[in-house]
C-alpha cells in the first residue's frame, strides 16, 4: 500500500488554514492531542486542551489564531472543522469494482444500474432495482422488491429482506438487517401465536445505520426512517415505527413498535422508547433513559421513567441520602 503525506502548506489550502511555521513538515496521519506520534497532525481548539497537547508529542496541531504552540502547526479559525476535513482526506473506502462479480447472484428480473457495484457472492433477488453509483459488498442480500437509491452503500452482509426501500446516500455498515419481522405474537391461551409481518420499510435520504442494527418490517403498510437520521451500531427500530428527520440514536438503543419520534431527536445510549409512544421533536435524553408515556414539549430527560433533566438529577442525588434514612429507621436510630 502507497504511503500517502503531506507537508503543512500543502495543507494549509485543502483545511482552509495558514502556515504557521515550518511549511515543509511532513504529517502522514490524524492522530488524538494526545499522541506521541511524530508523524501525527491533531488539533487544540483552545487553551483548555494545551496542557494536554504539551504533555505529549504529536507531531503538528491545528491551533486557532492567537494560541500559542511549540511545534509545527496550522492556524484555522475552526481547528475542528479543519480537522474533520484532514480526516475526510485519510479515508480509505473498501475496494470495490464497477460491475457484478462473476459469483454475485443476480436475478433476470432485477435491475441493477450500469455503474453499480455488486460484490462477490452478493444476491439481489426479482423486481430488485440498484440504483446508479450504489455499491453492494460481497455477501450482501437484496430481496424481492427491494430498492436501493443512487450512491447508496450496503457494506458486507447487509441483509435487505422484502419491500425494502432505501433512500440515496445512504451508508449502512456491515450485518444490518432491514425488513426482519416485527416482535408480534399473541397468547391464545395455549401458546404464543405469531403475528404475521407483510409490510416493509421505507428509508429516507442520507441516513447512516451503524452496523448490526436493525429496522423491522411494518405489520402492515411500513416502518419509517426520515431523512438525514444516524443509528448507531445494535439499534433496534420496532415494527411500524416512525423516525423523524435528523434524528440520531446512540448505540444499544430501541425503540418500541408504533412509536413516532419528531424531527432531531437525539437519544444517547442505551436508552428506551415504549410502543405506541410519541415523542416531540427536538427531545434529546440521556443515558439510559426510558419513556412509556408521550413527550409533548422538546427538552433533555433523564430517568426512569424520563423526567425533565434538573428533575431526574435531583431525584438521583437524593437516593444516597434516603437509602441512609431508610437503613437507620430500620435500625431503629
């Protein structure tokens, strides 16, 4: 593999930045402020994180004007930002061909565009239609009816079962499956009888879903994902739910059959959303989060059951104190 660097002033375009001092330093990789790398670029948005960055030796930061730094840097109004683009430069996609692979598994009646990939030992079943610029990464199905929007990419072992429809843009990481049946059965006083799932999923525009997660078919008519959403990796999107637009959903999260979430929701990891619960638009809660009633009003919550942030911190505080009460009454102090 070509090993690929840059010196600052090479840089310094692309980041939006200018050179602070030695111009043809050489940096191969980004790396964390608190690196050793010599051959590291990272960055120091203020003077909160300079102790960090002096007490190791990356070897040049992004600093924004005005901080002052002992090594060779760049100077950018948004180290951030500039940052996030030096990371969008190290990319490294997964190697992929224009075309079918002589062992992918194409049915006649599916259509795949002419500058779609399509992987090794790939499947795309009848009345499935690629769009152009998708790439399909060996050992990924696409079922019957499926649809898979332009410069969509479905990495190794994505797995689309029936009525699948996925937007343009969209990435989905490796194992996760669209279209699994929902959670439904009924006890009819012998055991429990399943609750047959015929309807499919519809995913929105530039959504990313995290790998091995999973978005259920509908009961009937279609579990919805909005535009622009992000799951995280092991999220669980129930049957007939619907996700608002730029919503995002941390790792080991679930949301409940039926239930709505607004437009950017945010809820952080391991969290809960019972079914047939709606929740506003711009709620966010914390870890560890669970809500089995409606949220009308946007805001951050926190608890169990969720409760308004200052709320449920008070209520947390608290416990120590009570769990002292309780052990000297018990006492009998």
């Amino acid at each position: 593999m070509r090993v690929v660097s840059w010196t600052l002033a090479e840089l310094a375009g692309p980041l939006s930045a200018a050179v602070g001092d030695s111009p043809d330093f050489r940096v191969l990789r980004p790396v964390a402020v608190d690196s050793d790398d010599p051959g590291g670029l990272t960055f120091c948005e203020s003077r909160k994180y300079l102790r960090q960055l002096t007490a190791h030796a990356a070897g040049a930061v992004i600093v924004p004007p005005g901080l002052e730094v002992d090594r060779p840097h760049l100077i950018a109004s948004k180290p951030r930002v500039a940052f996030e683009t030096f990371l969008t430069m190290c990319r490294r996609p997964l190697p992929s061909r224009t075309g079918v692979h002589p062992t992918a598994i194409v049915d006649p009646l599916a259509e795949v565009d002419a500058t779609a990939s399509v992987g090794p030992y790939a499947v795309i079943e009848q009345g499935a239609r690629i769009g152009a610029g998708v790439k399909v990464f060996p050992f990924c199905y696409v079922g019957e009816n499926c649809v898979v929007g332009a410069d969509t990419v479905l990495y190794p072992h994505v797995v689309l079962y029936q009525d699948v429809k996925v937007g343009a843009r969209c990435v989905l990481h490796a194992h996760v499956t669209l279209g699994a049946d929902g959670f439904g059965f009924r006890w009819d006083g012998r055991t429990q009888r399943k609750i047959e799932h015929v309807g499919g999923v519809l995913i929105g525009d530039d959504v990313e879903i995290g790998a091995s997660s999973a978005v259920d078919r509908a009961t009937a008519g279609a579990t919805a994902v909005g535009d622009g959403v992000k799951l995280d990796n092991m999220v669980q999107i129930g049957h007939n739910a619907r996700i608002g637009d730029h919503t995002v959903i941390c790792g080991q999260s679930a949301v409940a059959g039926s239930s709505v979430l607004g437009e950017r929701v945010t809820l952080a990891g391991q969290t809960g959303v019972a079914d047939h619960v709606t929740v506003a638009g711009g709620v966010s809660f914390a870890a560890r989060t669970l809500t089995t009633k409606d949220i009308p009003d946007p805001g951050v919550y926190y608890g169990v059951p969720a409760r308004p942030l200052a709320e449920g911190l008070r209520i947390v505080a608290r416990l120590p104190h009570l769990h002292e009460r309780i052990e000297k009454l018990e006492r009998g102090e």
